[in-house]
C-alpha cells in the first residue's frame, strides 16, 4: 500500500523519501502498538522529521493509526509548525473515524492549528467537540491558540465559558489567561489580573510556572512590586523565576537591583543561562559597568551559551558599545556564528551612538547586500542619525525615500529618527509636518520635536511645545477608560535637559524655576543630567549663588556637571573661584578638553594670565590631555585681552602646523580692537578672509579698528566689501523675560508696542545720566555722522531698550536680568552703570561672552571684559 503524503523531509535528516516505494518486509510483522510506541519515542527525542516518517512507512505497511498514534504524530506536526501535512494528518483522523469522539485526538488537532496559523481551523475543531465531552485539555488548547493569535479579549471570555461549563482550569489555563492580561490596557488588564491572582490562590495553585506567569504578568502591566511580592512569596523558584525577575527589573530600569538578584542567585547555586545573561548585560550597558559586563561575557564563553545564541550576543555587543569599547563589540560581532536580524541592528547601533558614522553605513550595506537582511524599523532608526551627521552620506534626504520604499514610515520610532533628521538640517517645518502626521507620538517624540526647535534656536516654540505636551497629558488623564492604552506624556529627565537650555539661552528665569520645582516634585532633580542643566540653566540667568546651590545638591556629579560649573563661575568673571573648583574637581573625575576651554576662559575673564599659561604647559604632562586648536585659542585670547597683543601674536606663529588656525585668528582679531592694534589686527583679518570668508564678525571687528583710529575711509571700503560679498552683519538683540513671556528687542527697533513709552523714557534717563557726569562713547557709532547723530543711534541699541522694557514694567528694586546676543558696546556698558544707580537697580546683563552684574554704577567685571 502506498502512502498519499506529500511530505519530504530535509536532504540533512532523510536522504530521500519516495513514497511509492516498497516498505522492508521486516516492518510487516510490526504490530500497531510497536509502530505507535516508535512514533512516541520519536517526538519525545524531538526527532520529528523521523516521527513522519516512521507514520508514513506505518500507513504504507497497512497498519491504521488509531487514537494512540494521532496525538503523537499530530505533536510533530505541531512542532514543524507545516499546516498542509497537518491538513493531510487531519484528513486521515476524518477518514478512519477518529474526529470529534475521540477528545484526545481532537485536543491534538486544536494544539497543531493553533501553532500552524490557522485560527478558523481552530474554531471549526473546538466547536465540533460536543460539549459535554471539552476537557480541561480541550479548553487550554483552544485559550492558547487564542493568545498565540493575541485575540486577548476573547481568550478571556472563553475562560469564563470554560468556568460556566464546570471545567476546572488547571496551571496552564492560568498561564495563558495571566499572558492575555498582560497584554490588554493597563487599568483593564490589571484589575482582572488581579482577580486571577486570587483565584489561583483560592484553588490552591502554587506551582512554579503560574507564580513565574503571574510575575511577568504584573511587571508588563507596571506593577513591579507586585511581581516582587509574588517573587519572594514562594519558594519553588526555578531558573525560569529568577530570568523573569531579573528580565523585569531591567526592563522597569532597576539595573542595579537586577545585578544584587543575580548576586544573590548564584549564592543560591544556581546557574545562569543565555536568558540570564541576555537580562543583565542591559543592566551592565546603562550603568556603563564594562568591568562586570566583561566577567558575564567570560562566563558565556566558558558554558558555551555564546554558541547559535543571537540574544546573547546582541546583549554583549550593545553593552560593549554603550561602554565605548565599539572594537570589543565588533568582535564579538564577527565572531557571532548566527547573526540574525537583532544582532545587525545591535552593532550598528553600537556604531551611529558612538558617531562611527561611516563604520554604520557600511555595515548597514552590508546587511542588505551581503546577509540578504531586510532592514527593519530598528535599523532604519539607528541609521538615520548616521546619515545626517555623516559628510561621506550626501543623498541625506534620500534616506527618507528609501524609508517609505521599505515600507517603515508609519512607524513612530522611524518617524521619530526622520524628524531629528530634518531638525538637524534646519528644516523645522518638515521634522513638525512629520510630527504633526503621526498617528503614535511617544514621549520621544515630544522630546525630539522640543529637541529640533533648540538645535534650530526656536527656544520660544520649544517652551510653547512643552506647554502643549503637558496639556495634551492631562486631558488624557482625565479620561480613564477611553485613554487606557495612551502612551504617558509626562516630561521626562530627557524632556528637562532638552529644554531647560532654551531657559538658559533666553534668560527664562520664571520658566527654568517651574521646571525645577516640577523635577523636584517628580524625583527628577536628583538626576546628574537634570541637575546639570539646572546649574548651566540658572548661571546663564544670572543666579550663580542658586547654580552653586543646585551644583551642592547633585549627589553624584559626573564631568559634564563639573565643567558646567567651571564655566558658569567663569562667565561671571570668577575666575579664583573657577580656578579653585578646577582643583577640586580633578580629585574626583579626569579633566577633558572642555575642562580646559571652560577653565582657560574663566583665566581670560578674570585677567589670570600666569595662572592660565601655567595649565595651558600642564596639560599634556599632567592631565593627559592634547592642547587643540581651541585652547590656544583661548589663550590667544587670555594674552590678548591682558594687553599683550604680540605674545599673543607669536603665540598663533608657533601652533602645530596642523591646527586649524581660525579660532586663534578670531581672539587675536578681538584683542586688536580692544587695544586698537591696527596693523596686527589687519594680519589677523587678512588671515580669516581668507580662511571664513563668508563669516560677517571677522569684517565687523575690521571695520570697528578702523572707525575707533578714526580710519574713516578703510572702515568704508570693509563695509563696501561685505555688501559686494553679499555678507551681512547679524543685529544686535537682547531679550528679557517678563510675564511669563520672552519680549525680544533689536536695535534701532520700533516694533514693540511700548516703543513710544520706551524711548521716551531713554530721553528722560539720558537726562539725568548726563547731570551724573555721563558722556555717551560715540566711538561705538561705525559710521562717520556728527556727534548728535551719533548719539541718537547709541540711543537705540538693543539692550538700552531692554533694560528700559524691565525697568517701566517691574516694581521699584526688582533685579533687571537682560540677555544679548552680541558683544555689549563699551557705550552701553557705560550707561549701564549710570542707570544702575539712578533708578536703584541691580542689572544683570549676558552678552555673548560673560555676565555684567551691575549695581550702585559699577560692574562686576570692573571694567575688564
């Protein structure tokens, strides 16, 4: 007899299989029971391609399968996951009368459609079981096809149905409903999780796989305490337990607590798995811990869990890559035998997060063209960063072209990666079409957006943003049921680092302090890149006693927080203090290039010369760290500004050959117009001209060297040139916070509603300041007028009006905190001091090199700036 089967298994586990052809004579005398029993002993040993054969020499022998040789078959099926030889199985059950009578076999045929991907098969079998003969096996098969198709809501009610009928649920049914709560809306799923979780305990149900299921249940819907409770609660942990607790905790960012539960399980005796591994290193990689990352990688390799473990090896490739080691996890990469699609996605994020933006591209062709990968929205989110900083990748809005052409532009993590893309770019209006399109805006979406506004110095919208992300949450919130699978919008620690800076940038005060109380209120304040941006944010606003107080609070500062406060110290012309903080920071963290810059500037300000130049020769030696071209820029201008304009000079002549020279020129230039060095400051022009000929500052400075040594003529033909260049100066403008509002002024400007009112004023103060014994610096007017015109234009410059705004709109002795983005004129300086002391205000005015704190007429910096 023939067999019908249409199946060949592997060329690897059978060489061929003709079903025509003759059976061994010797397998005639096997009876039923001996080929029955082999077709068990074949799925029990998981050699399933065997077990068919074995059924198909079974049926062409002659002998029948009955209700003891279906259900093994059908398990080998099963595991095949092949729904036309499970079609052909269930042929066979039809034909030798062994259907919906026998529940055994039935049951077998609910397990094989379920895991084939036939759900309407599922249903047909299970309904034409009668009712009276559905076991607890019947009603377990049929729940777990259901979760496996994630029809959650209906695997739940077929529990109730299955409690109606008088079936008792066993272990199993508790596992599948546990899963099906976990994954319906938190609120919904966690209240009938709940009511599970007591019924288990009222049935008396402690084994180990429903207590592990309802763990994992609690931590997905959020409730990780509960999962801790039923953790320590019961004592027959297995390995599975302790996986899904330490896979929890990283999960919920309990890094730390993950890495003492590993601790204390291998106190226990037990040993770790690929699971086990692949749950730590995460915890490993956010706490940058490459030491003990490094010891779970040896014990991977000396157990042999590295071996055909893709997990395993995306885990160590991301946490090598998060600790800065990209070589290290490249290894590990190359050395991985099966490299699936996660592992690709890992090492080239490892790349694009450590700006190896070529190496990622690379490898992302790689992928496609070599492996004959599909990239998937994980790869195209890691990849698009790469593109947009990488100057090799020139067809960057290409990358959005093949996004949509691989299908993956609707997703929000891609969607959130195009919108940084276009922000980065400065086109904000694409990366908020973007944003305003997307049907899912997770919390990094806000964030991106707020992020693309600042990159595109659209603080005002960042902060409007903000505003609208919190209102958007709390309408949501209030809500219940209709919002239960909302995605929580509450600003985040990323949220505050990305906007507290667009506070700095416009003196936003009354915004930085509601955001800082909101930190404070929701534990955020703790937070080193939180309170970082606090220190940086509240020293741009002119509270350097607040920005040391917030720096004090910091429980664990890091090198970003010292530097920060280096530089506010030395924006605020401290430089003593600086100096002292510098001292006391490299007993605790190692200095960089930035430690430097913010250290050397603060020299600058404060006229530190010898103290400067004594670290600027210690650096390399010492502390290990490369002069760049930025430092001896900022000693150029060090020396400059003290006056000594020609060391300063032979300072730029001596510079390593390849350095870029530009910053240097551009301090060098600065000092000459403080100095009025006319003809080391045409070098130093004649040198950037040619270097940023496009650059309008270079020019300016120029013409201002002239116009002060009263070169009326040259200062006319710089003038001609930028116009023929087509190079155009940036206005003055300053800005100050009033009324939860940033009111912005430029120079000369008439626009602002109380512009009457405004320079109204400005006549009245100029009144009085002249009987105080001021006498306006025409010097600072670049165009040859007469002197009473030159007056009217001094009149007009953009933080007088500024300064005016805070004065007429404030009570009497309220502080005037005013931000410019230029140099301050020596003219304005001046009056500042007049104006300090006339209208009894203390006047805190950021230009855009350091901070004037002016009070009783005179100034912080005394007059060296």
């Amino acid at each position: 007899m023939s067999s019908p089967f249409l199946y060949s298994p592997p060329p690897t586990s059978i060489p061929s299989l003709q079903t025509h052809q003759s059976i061994p004579t010797t397998t005639h005398s096997l009876t039923r029971q001996s080929w029955t029993q082999s077709l068990r002993a074949n799925t029990q040993s998981n050699q399933f391609h065997q077990a068919i054969l074995t059924y198909v020499n079974m049926t062409s022998s002659g002998i029948l399968p009955d209700h003891f040789a279906f259900p093994a078959i059908l398990k080998a099926v099963a595991a095949l996951q092949h729904l036309p030889l499970a079609n052909q199985i269930h042929a066979h059950v039809l034909k030798y009368g062994y259907g919906t009578s026998f529940v055994p076999v039935a049951n077998s045929l609910l397990n094989v459609y379920g895991k084939c991907g036939d759900i309407s098969d599922v249903y047909k079998v299970f309904e034409r079981i009668p009712q009276s003969h559905r076991d607890t096996v019947s009603w377990n098969s049929f729940i777990s096809a259901l979760c496996r198709f994630e029809d959650w809501e209906t695997a739940l009610e077929a529990f109730r149905l299955m409690l109606l009928d008088d079936v008792e649920p066993s272990s199993f049914t508790l596992v599948s409903i546990a899963h099906a709560c976990s994954n319906l809306p938190r609120h919904h799923g966690l209240r009938l999780g709940k009511q599970l979780h007591g019924y288990s305990l009222r049935m008396g149900d402690i084994k180990t796989f429903t207590n592990n299921a309802l763990m994992a249940m609690y931590s997905k819907l959020g409730h990780l305490n509960d999962a801790k409770v039923v953790f320590e609660l019961f004592e027959e942990r297995d390995l599975v337990s302790w996986n899904t607790m330490l896979s929890s905790l990283s999960q919920n960012d309990m890094f730390l607590e993950a890495l003492l539960l590993l601790h204390r399980m291998v106190l226990q005796g037990l040993k770790p798995d690929g699971v086990t591994i692949a749950s730590v290193l995460p915890a490993c990689s956010h706490l940058e811990l490459l030491e003990v990352g490094k010891q779970l990688h040896a014990y991977a390799l000396r157990h042999d869990i590295l071996i055909d473990n893709s997990f395993v090896a995306s885990a160590l490739v991301d946490m090598y890559c998060n600790c800065r080691k990209v070589h290290s996890g490249r290894r590990v990469f190359d050395y991985a035998t099966e490299k699936k699609t996660a592992l690709w996605n890992a090492m080239i994020t490892g790349y694009a997060q450590n700006e190896f933006d070529e190496e990622a591209l690379m490898l992302f062709i790689e992928m496609e063209a070599a492996a004959g990968l599909c990239p998937n929205a994980t790869t195209m989110a890691s990849i698009v960063p790469a593109c947009v900083r990488s100057e090799a990748f020139v067809h960057k809005l290409g990358i959005h072209g093949y996004v949509l052409k691989r299908g993956l532009g609707t997703d929000h993590y891609v969607q959130n990666a195009l919108m940084d893309l276009y922000s980065r770019m400065g086109n904000i209006q694409i990366a908020k079409t973007i944003f305003d399109n997307m049907d899912v805006r997770d919390i990094v979406s806000w964030n991106t957006m707020i992020t693309g506004y600042v990159i595109c110095g659209q603080h005002n919208n960042a902060l409007l943003l903000l505003h609208e992300m919190q209102r958007v949450d709390q309408e949501k919130n209030e809500s219940s049921y209709e919002h239960e699978k909302r995605i929580p919008l509450k600003p985040n620690s990323i949220t505050l680092m990305t906007v507290l800076p667009g506070c700095a940038t416009l003196a936003a005060l009354a915004k930085g302090k509601e955001i800082h109380a909101y930190a404070i209120r929701n534990m955020l304040a703790s937070d080193v890149g939180v309170g970082s941006a606090l220190v940086d944010m509240y020293a741009k606003c002119g509270c350097l006693n607040t920005s040391r107080k917030v720096f004090d609070t910091i429980p664990c500062r890091n090198l970003i927080t010292w530097n920060v406060i280096i530089m506010a110290y030395g924006m605020h012309g401290k430089g003593a203090e600086a100096l002292e903080l510098f001292n006391c920071m490299v007993k605790e963290v190692k200095p960089n290039k930035v430690t430097f810059i913010a250290i050397f500037a603060a020299c600058s300000h404060s006229g530190m010369v010898r103290e400067g130049q004594n670290l600027f020769y210690r650096m390399k030696d010492e502390y290990g760290v490369e002069p760049t071209a930025d430092h001896y820029a900022c000693i150029v201008d060090l020396l400059g500004r003290a006056g000594q304009v020609e060391e300063a000079y032979q300072l730029i002549n001596d510079m390593p050959l390849e350095l870029d020279k530009t910053g240097a020129w551009s301090s060098l230039l600065g000092s000459c117009r403080i100095h009025q060095k006319v003809e080391i400051g045409e070098i130093a022009a004649r040198n950037l001209f040619h270097l940023e000929p496009d650059v309008a500052s270079h020019y300016v400075l120029l013409s201002n060297i002239y116009s002060s040594a009263q070169l009326w003529d040259k200062a006319t033909d710089i003038r001609k040139r930028m116009k023929e260049m087509g190079v155009k100066k940036e206005p003055g403008c300053s800005w100050i916070e009033f009324d939860d509002e940033v009111h912005k002024f430029i120079a000369g400007d008439a626009s602002h509603p109380q512009s009457g009112q405004l320079y109204g004023f400005l006549e009245i103060l100029s009144e009085k300041m002249r009987k105080e014994g001021y006498v306006p610096d025409t010097s600072c007017v670049l165009h040859n007028v007469d002197e009473e015109e030159k007056e009217t234009l001094l009149c007009g410059h953009s933080e007088k009006l500024a300064i005016v705004f805070g004065i007429l709109n404030s009570p009497p002795g309220t502080t005037i905190r005013v931000a410019k983005n230029l140099r301050v004129c020596n003219d304005c300086h001046e009056a500042t001091k007049y104006i300090s002391r006339i209208t009894d205000r203390e006047i805190i005015l950021r230009d855009v090199r350091r901070f004037h704190q002016f009070r009783d007429g005179r100034c912080s910096c005394g007059d060296y700036w």
